[in-house]
C-alpha cells in the first residue's frame, strides 16, 4: 500500500484529501505548516508528497528546495491558488512532480498521485539504464556520463530516463511531458525544450559529442553519441 504525505495548512482541504487518497486505497499522514511536513517527508518513507504551495513557516517551493538539497526524490503534486503558466513552471522547475491548481477536481487528484506512485514503482523494477557512455543509476539516482557524474533535478532525472528507456526513438514533446509530468502537453508551452536545453548543457558542457538530436517540429531522439 502506497504512503501518501499530504502537506495543507487548511484543515478541511486535507481532510478531504485525507479521505479520498484513503477511499483509493492510500496510506495518509498529513501535516499542517511547512516545518513539520518538511520534518515528516525528511524522517518517513513516502511514496509520493501532496504540496501544498502557501504554507504557513516555511512555503511550499522552499519544502520542495530542502526536500531536493537533502537527494530526497520522492515525487511531489504541488496544489497551489496560482495557476498561471509561469507560476506552474516556477514550481515544476524547482523540483515539483506534478502541479494541480486550485480548485482541483478530487478524481482528477486521486488519478494524478496514483500516476505519480506507480511511476515510482516502475522505476525500482530495473536497477540500471545504459546508452553508449550514458549509465543511469535508478536506485541511487545518479546520472554518469563515462566517469563523470552528471547532477540532475528532479525533472531533469525523469526526462532523461524516458528518453533512456526509449533509445534511437523519436519521442515528441507531448510523450515526453505526459510521461514525465503525467498530463496533457500545452503546445504552447516552452518548458520541454527548456529543461532538454539544460540537460545538454550537463551531458556536454563544450557541445561536441550530443546525445540528444532535436528533430525539427517533431520531437527529440537519444543516441549514442559518436
């Protein structure tokens, strides 16, 4: 049974949370500030970590920030009142999963931790992915390029292990963001190409031998590099 830690400072949210996460079949603790869920996500085992993102002591995203500093890589839903693009970007790049915005549908919730629990436990099914002189470490999660470690966001991780579980495929950014991000991609949207533009610049910081091969309008493709 999957645990679930849900970190909301209105109690009535997370009571309603609480019950349909438990009602799906979910293992439920919740916190009601930011210290003690922080306190609660560093000391227990979850599978994944329902965020709220204002949050009385410590904010949702500086959570989100300490819960990444310390390699904790359980999967976050952040829940936030601020549902535009670039507020849904911000917390995506600083670490977050998933991004829900209030009000949010309970089915639509229970679906999307269920999708973030069940990619966690495919990615402990396999210990280790390999592409030419890529190894990608999936219990420690680590990213090794040759010799050389490569640190990785969160999202970064997850965007590399699709492609790595897809090789010499061409994948589209609509796969791309559905598997990673677990909906469905607004083309309008810059943030595959953003997150892809960083994880180059990791994997080859001089830019001679890439990897990734962007294919104009359509998508991207992992190599081996020559």
């Amino acid at each position: 049974m999957a645990r679930v830690l849900i970190i909301e400072d209105d109690k009535r949210v997370a009571a309603e949370i609480g019950s349909a996460l438990s009602d799906h079949g979910f293992r439920v603790d919740d916190a009601p500030t930011g210290s003690t869920g922080l306190k609660k996500a560093m000391e227990g085992e979850f599978d994944v970590i329902v965020l709220d993102r204002m949050l009385p002591e410590i904010d949702g995203l500086s959570v989100l920030g300490h819960l990444r500093e310390a390699k904790i890589a359980t999967p976050v839903l952040i829940l936030s009142a601020l549902s535009a693009v670039n507020e849904r970007v911000d917390g995506l790049r600083a670490g977050g999963d998933d991004y829900l915005a209030k009000p949010f549908e309970f089915i639509e919730l229970t679906a999307r931790v269920d999708a973030l629990a069940r990619r966690r436990v495919a990615a402990e099914a396999v210990s280790e992915l390999k592409v030419g002189d890529l190894r990608l470490d999936l219990i420690d999660r680590i990213l090794f390029r040759g010799d050389r470690e490569i640190e990785l966001l969160p999202k970064e991780f997850a965007i590399v292990e699709f492609l790595m579980r897809n090789p010499n495929t061409l994948v589209s950014r609509t796969m791309i963001f559905e598997s990673v991000w677990g909906y469905s991609f607004n083309h309008q949207s810059s943030v595959i190409d953003v997150h892809i533009g960083k994880i180059r610049k990791k994997l080859d910081p001089d830019g001679l031998n890439p990897c990734i091969h962007t294919v104009r309008n359509t998508g991207f493709i992992l190599r081996a590099a020559a």
